[in-house]
C-alpha cells in the first residue's frame, strides 16, 4: 500500500469510528437503539451460546431473549436457545467478541452473560472493520477497470452516498457489511482466478468467500452465476467456466469448501431443530412470488431503493450506459439487478422489516460500483464544464441527501407503504427540506409490521397489500393514533376526520364504536364517539368509512388527542386502509 492508499483508508476508519460511537453514545443496552437487538440478537447468540452458556439454556442470563427483542428464543422446556439465522455474522464477529470476553474482567467491566457494554462497543469496532476490508478488496477489484484516481472516487461515493454506510456505523450487527466484505474478496478472487486459471489458491479463496455469502444469507446463492458470465464476450468462453467448473478437481474442492463450512451449522439445525436440515423461517415464505412488490421496494416511502439511496440510479445507468457502448457486464448486471429484485419484492416482509432503505441491496453495491465506475469515467472524460461540474454536484447532492437522512432516523419507518406525510417528516427532520405548517397526520395500510399493532393482523381477507387489522374481543380496545396537541403550534385542529375500508363479516356489529378522547394527565376531558354499526350497510363487503370529529376551541398545548376503536361486546370486523387527517 502506498501513502495515498493508507491515507485513504486510515481517514474512512478514522471517521467511521467517530460516526459510529457518536451515534450509540447513550442509546444504552436493552433497547431497540442498542447494536445488539431483535435480529441483531439472533445473529449474535451463537457467540455467548457457546463460549459462555455452552448451549445449555440453563447457563442464559434470566429473560435474555425478551430483554434483547426476542431476536432468538430460550426454550426452557427442550433446554435449547434458538435463533432463525445462521451463524455466518457471529463467525466474522467472534474475534471481537473474544477481544470483549477477556477483557471484560481485566477492565472490570460487567460481562452480563456476553451482552455487556463492552461486547456492545467490540461490535461497532466489528463493523467498522469489516468496511475498510471490503472497500480494500472492492479497490483491487476496480483496479481491473479503472485509473487508480477513478478508484478512490467510486469508493468515496459508494461510501457516503448509500445505505452501507447506515450498516456501517447504526444497525452494526446487520449481515450487510459482513456480506459486502465477502462479496468484495469474492470478485477480486474470481477476477484472479479468471485471469490465470492455473490459480487453484484463489479458486479455493473464491469457494471459501461464496460458501461464507452462502450461509449468512442464502439468497445470495445466485452470485455464483458470475463464476460462468463475469467478462465473458462469447458463449465458447462460457463453456468453457461450464467445463473447469465441473472438473472433479474444482467441483469435489467447491462442494467440500461449502459442505465444511456448514457443518457447524447443521450440528446447530440438528440440535435446536431436530434434524440436520431445517428451514427455520418456518411461515415466513416467498409468498409474493406469483405478484412481486416491484414498484414498492424501489420507489415505496416504506423503505423504497431509489427514495432512500437515489445514487443507485446512476449505478442503472451505468448499466445502461455499458450496454449502449458494449462494454462487457452491461447486460449482465443490468438481469442482475432485476433478478435479485425480483426475489426481494417476492419475500412476505418486501420492505425487510425495520430498514434504512432498501438493505438486500447493500452488498450488491460491490458489484454495481462496475457500472457506476463507468458512467462515471465517461462523464469526467467530456471537457465541457457544464457536464463535469453538475454531475459533481449532484453526486455531493446525493451523498449529503444519505448522510443526513442516515443521521435522523430513527430505525424504522413508521408509516404506511406509500405515505409520503411520513416521507415528508423525514426529509424535515433530516433538514432536506424546510419546516412546514401541515398538521400531523397519520395513514395505515396494515403492511408495515414497525408500526404498533394493538390487534390481530389477518392475511385472508383485505383491501390493498396482503393485510388487514382483525377486530376481535382480544381487545376491548384498540389505538389508532394518539398525538399531543403541542404538534400542531399555534394551528390547532378543529375537526378530525377518519377514514378506513371495513368488512364486517356478518356477525353482528354490536356495540362498536370509534372514538376520539382528550385527555390531560389521565383525566378526560372530552370524548366523542360514533357507533359503528349504522354505517355498516353491507355485510360481506368491504365498504369505505368516513367519520368526523368536531374539537372545541382553546384546549391548550397540554391534552393529547386519542382515536381508537372501542369494542365492549366483542364484535369481529375487519379495518384496511385507515386514515386520519387533522383539519
């Protein structure tokens, strides 16, 4: 490495660790700001499951599942700790964690059963690392491509200008910057490999890195399909992968590779699942293949890629780009974009959970920092300044959009899939843009599991999306939305108007009623309702409902307005697409 490579890199993980322990100073442990949380949890257990409870559930610390978000659950019964996730994460952690457990009683700092503020801290080191050694390797791959100028300019903006960075430095203990440091040493290993393929050590390395991708997200299986078309300009040169691949002496080594690499990992199906086999996402399926979420994973506010990374469109024109001027791996990343989307938006949960955009994405970056080299290159090589400068511009533009966006949320999204009134929240609270006077308002379309959910979610019947909240006698009552009347500023609101799709099955409505209640300090001070069973005026089908509440004047900024549905005598009907606007 040379001065200018080392002051690169030094400076990226100078400032990433910065950001990152910025970011977690006083989020604490236990909660869902913490770097160890939910499945941030399932994908660590397997460190203190071994080197400290031995995987007797009896050694885990009380409740240590439901203080962490339930991200792996301790079966007292079987006397197993279970976890959906493999064990991929942990095994690239565990140095780390290892540095924290020996530490710990040198430092005196409580271990409390491996989830102490130190394994907490050891993590965002983790991740940190894992970075530079992924845009590292990223540089050795575009090094086949690129001018050594070009390098570090798309390594720049990959990092700051999409979500790898939030993965880097926030939600730490995510699989992505593991993922993108494989893929990263994955490329540049078949990059050697197709370049001298007398190579059997980088044959082994690539095998070695596509096993490890493998296991920490299965999904990612069709990378392999690279081994066959990266660089490739003929179907002869194809055929010719086809035949080195299945070579006894590259087939039998690449199965071994993977076969070894998940041997641990079977012995762990074998002994919380029973059986050496197990698909343990149990209901959670591709159940969206038949009707993806396309336009929803690309353009949704519910986590859509294009909303929360626009940088990711130039890396499509890139592709574009390459496939207009013949550039090798044009069409091939272009089909490999669309075939990995097309997987995302097939899964149950499309929008992934609590995501800063788009997160499948995130280790696809290695690859499309080809086409995003390229669109780059070109639009520097033109000598007009009214070309170079703009698209300067706009690439600072979007990286300021990330960083911003990155630092002001909070997690999740809490809105609907398509609810721009959120979306708009966002931008000003990430100071994109200005503070506006619009009231609050609030939309839920049933799809977005981060929101509260005081109810039954169904899957069979619904108006849009693929749920519906179910109203049963589970709950007397059921929240809609609560805002204190101090949001609205000096405009506070005269009327509230509620809309919603509803089915009532035939039942019988009985007493339900939507209400709206001010209360101050748990003392009410108004309560309006309106009983729903009038408006009901079919059975069986949905019918849209629009309800108004009238606010008295001067209530002051103290009192919080609550709407909520009220079912004392337990009907069963069923809520889609519900709104609440404050006028």
């Amino acid at each position: 490495m040379n001065k200018k490579e080392i002051g690169f890199f030094l400076t990226l993980l100078v400032v990433s660790l910065f950001l990152t322990f910025k970011i977690h100073h006083g989020k604490g442990q236990y909660n869902f700001r913490s770097e160890i949380w939910a499945d941030r949890a399932g994908y660590y257990i397997y460190l203190p499951a071994l080197f400290i409870y031995h995987f007797d559930a009896k050694n885990c610390p009380e409740k240590i599942d439901e203080r962490t978000g339930y991200g792996f659950v301790i079966d007292q019964k079987n006397n197993t700790i279970n976890t959906k996730y493999n064990y991929g994460v942990a095994a690239l952690v565990s140095p780390f964690f290892l540095v924290a457990y020996v530490m710990s009683p040198i430092l005196n700092v409580a271990d409390e059963g491996g989830f102490g503020l130190l394994y907490h801290k050891v993590i965002n080191v983790a991740a940190v690392i894992y970075l530079i050694l992924g845009l590292w390797f990223l540089k050795r791959f575009l090094s086949f491509y690129f001018t050594s100028a070009l390098q570090y300019v798309i390594l720049f903006f990959i990092y700051t200008g999409t979500n790898l960075l939030f993965y880097t430095v926030d939600n730490t203990l995510m699989s992505h910057v593991y993922s993108f440091f494989l893929f990263s040493v994955f490329l540049v290993m078949l990059k050697k490999f197709l370049t001298d393929k007398s190579d059997y050590r980088s044959f082994l390395w690539m095998s070695l890195t596509y096993a490890l991708i493998l296991l920490i997200r299965p999904t990612n299986a069709l990378l392999l399909i690279l081994f066959f078309l990266w660089d490739a300009v003929s179907l002869a040169g194809v055929g010719e992968r086809i035949r080195i691949f299945f070579k006894p002496k590259y087939l039998i080594s690449f199965c071994a590779v993977i076969f070894l690499v998940f041997i641990p990992q079977m012995f762990y199906w074998k002994y919380s699942r029973g059986g050496f086999l197990a698909y343990t996402y149990d209901s959670e399926t591709f159940s969206n293949w038949n009707h993806p979420k396309l336009l929803e994973i690309w353009f949704a506010t519910l986590n859509g890629l294009f909303l929360y990374t626009p940088i990711a469109l130039i890396m499509i024109l890139g592709m574009i780009w390459m496939i207009v001027k013949r550039i090798p791996n044009g069409l091939l990343t272009l089909f490999l974009f669309f075939l990995i989307s097309y997987i995302f938006a097939s899964w149950v949960r499309w929008y992934f959970g609590c995501s800063f955009g788009q997160r499948s994405y995130v280790e696809y970056y290695a690859i499309f920092a080809i086409p995003f080299g390229y669109v780059l290159r070109d639009s520097l090589r033109i000598r007009s300044l009214l070309v170079k400068i703009p698209a300067v511009i706009l690439l600072v533009c979007f990286s300021y959009y990330n960083g911003m966006m990155m630092l002001k949320f909070d997690q999740c999204f809490f809105g609907s899939t398509w609810d721009w009134v959120q979306f708009g929240k966002q931008l000003e609270r990430a100071h994109i843009i200005p503070l506006s006077n619009n009231n609050p308002s609030f939309e839920n379309d049933m799809e977005n599991r981060a929101l509260p959910y005081p109810c039954t979610i169904s899957d069979s019947v619904f108006v849009s999306g693929m749920y519906a909240a179910r109203i049963t006698h589970d709950k007397e009552y059921t929240d809609i939305y609560t805002v204190p009347l101090s949001e609205f500023g000096d405009r506070p609101p005269r009327k509230i108007r509620v809309t919603f799709w509803a089915l009532n099955p035939g039942t019988g409505m009985n007493e339900a009623l939507a209400v709206c209640s001010i209360d101050k300090k748990d003392i009410n001070i108004l309560l309006q309702s309106q009983p729903l069973a009038p408006v009901f005026t079919q059975k069986k089908r949905w019918q849209q409902i629009n309800l108004c509440f009238v606010l008295p004047e001067k209530l002051g900024h103290d009192p919080v307005i609550n709407v909520y549905f009220w079912n004392p005598k337990g009907s069963t009907f069923f809520v889609d697409d519900l709104k609440v606007v404050f006028d």
